[in-house]
C-alpha cells in the first residue's frame, strides 16, 4: 500500500479514524488553510534566498535559537530568526491543536528555513533527497525516538512542493533487511567515544541508516517500487512521520520545516513505530 495523502478538515482523518491513528498507519496529513502571514519586510525571504551557501537550510535549534547559514543584513538576519521562531511555535500549536495526544510528550528540534530549489540540493547519491527515502540522521542517533516533521509551502509565485511517496514500510524492509550489514555493539561505543556520534547508535540507528542507503542507492528500485506522486500548494502544512513513510523532494522552493521527536512509548499504538516493525520482521528484539 502507498502512504495516503490525507486532507484535514475538522479534527479527525476521513473515515472516523483520529489524527494520530492515521499519523502512526503511515499517512501524510495535509491542512490546507492554515494560517501563517508574512509582513511586509519578512516577504523578502520569498524573493531571494537569504542563505550563505555553506549548507543547504538556515535553522535555528534549542532555546537560544541562534540562526546558521543565514545571508543578509544583521536586521534581515534577525528578522529571518524570528520568522522561524514563529514558525517554531505554529508548529508547536498545529500538534497540540490537531494531535493533542502527543502533547508534552513530544521535543521540538531543528526549524529550518529552505530557500533553494530542490534541484540545487543534488550533491551527491547520499544526499539526493530526490530519491525514495526514510529520514536516520548518521551524527544524532535517536534510539526510541520517532521523527515527525511539520512542513510549509511559502513559495510566493505559485510552485508546488513536489513529493512522491512510496510503499508502506513494512513491506520496503521485507525487501531490504536481508540484505543490510549485522550490528556492532563495539562500532558503535567507539564512533560514540570518538564524537562521530553524539549518542551510541542502537541496532535500530544501524539498520535505518542502512535502509537509507540502500534504498538510495538501489536505482531499479526506486524506479519500479510502488509510488504516487503529489503535489503541496504554497499555503498547505503537511505532517508525516518521515522515519516511517518512504518520501522523495521532487522539485519546488521556499519552505519552511519543524523536526520533533516523540518517544516510541508515547504513541497511540506503539507496535506500529518503525522500531517494532523491524523487530517484529527480524523475529526479536532490537539491541
């Protein structure tokens, strides 16, 4: 089955499910009239890319949310945190607003700002976001974490955000897992008493890291598996678990993006998260 596109109206999914059941089945919830304005000086991140070019998005994270990679003035660059401040806490009230389930349970991480055209991003197979993919991040392991991402459209001229999505889960690891390298406990506390990573990575860090790899570089695959293309509109929020659903940034500029963490014990149906899933496939438990 494809991730469906599931569009919000009201406070629950089409067929009477909630939000948080069609969040953690693997959907992609759209909202399509959300409001997040712009003044009139902050619409200038619309019309050119305030970025320094050294990465590929302008954030902020943590409490002092200082701003990196970010172009401009000191006036424009401080007007530019403050959008993503703002969008920070819109983020934050879409969750608790829409799936109030997770509220207080979730952290909040990166809000990026993403000013470039998804065709400029291409460096290298790794880091081709074009590609069918489920989001591990190499440096920051997660463990029992899941990744829930909050996206914006604030293009200015009309152009979508271009996705296409792919099979459920469970059946991509079905392909993949026989095929990914077995776990070091000891690679893994030396990468982490070395600082490559900022925690041990678990067994479940290794094989998403893996997945991501090999569903990257597995070209027949990404070409043949079952996928959907889809299309956000500048004004449209969209959510997903990104560790969960298969996604590729097929094309589109200017968006706005919030990272947040949820413990694999606070979910409406635990059993559901990518890390049961891949010890439920494997036949035991995750180290």
């Amino acid at each position: 089955m494809i991730s469906p596109i599931l569009t919000v109206s009201g406070g629950a999914a089409p067929g009477g499910r909630s939000l948080v059941e069609a969040l953690e089945d693997g959907a992609v919830l759209m909202f399509p009239d959300l409001a997040f304005p712009f003044s009139d000086f902050e619409t200038r991140f619309v019309e050119r890319p305030f970025a320094d070019g050294k990465a590929k998005n302008v954030s902020i994270r943590g409490e002092a949310a200082a701003l990196k990679g970010a172009a401009g003035t000191p006036e424009e660059q401080e007007a530019l945190r403050q959008v993503l401040i703002r969008y920070r806490a819109f983020a934050q009230g879409l969750i608790d607003r829409h799936l109030p389930e997770y509220t207080g349970r979730i952290t909040l991480a990166g809000t990026s700002y993403r000013p470039f055209d998804v065709d400029r991003r291409k460096l290298s197979w790794r880091r081709d976001d074009t590609r069918l993919h489920v989001d591990a991040f190499p440096s920051n392991p997660i463990g029992e974490k899941r990744i829930l991402r909050v996206f914006r459209n604030i293009n200015p001229s009309g152009q979508p955000r271009r996705w296409r999505v792919g099979e459920d889960f469970g059946s991509m690891a079905e392909k993949f897992l026989p095929r990914l390298p077995g776990y070091s406990p000891l690679s893994a506390r030396l990468l982490a008493g070395l600082r490559i990573t900022k925690a041990r990575r678990s067994e479940y860090d290794h094989l998403m890291l893996h997945l991501h790899d090999a569903l990257k570089q597995d070209m027949a695959y990404q070409e043949r598996a079952p996928q959907a293309d889809v299309e956000f509109l500048p004004g449209q929020t969209w959510v997903t678990f990104s560790d969960l659903v298969m996604h590729g940034a097929m094309g589109g500029q200017y968006m706005l993006e919030q990272t947040a963490y949820l413990p694999v014990a606070a979910q409406a149906h635990p059993e559901k998260s990518p890390q049961r899933i891949l010890a439920a496939k494997l036949g035991r438990p995750l180290r």
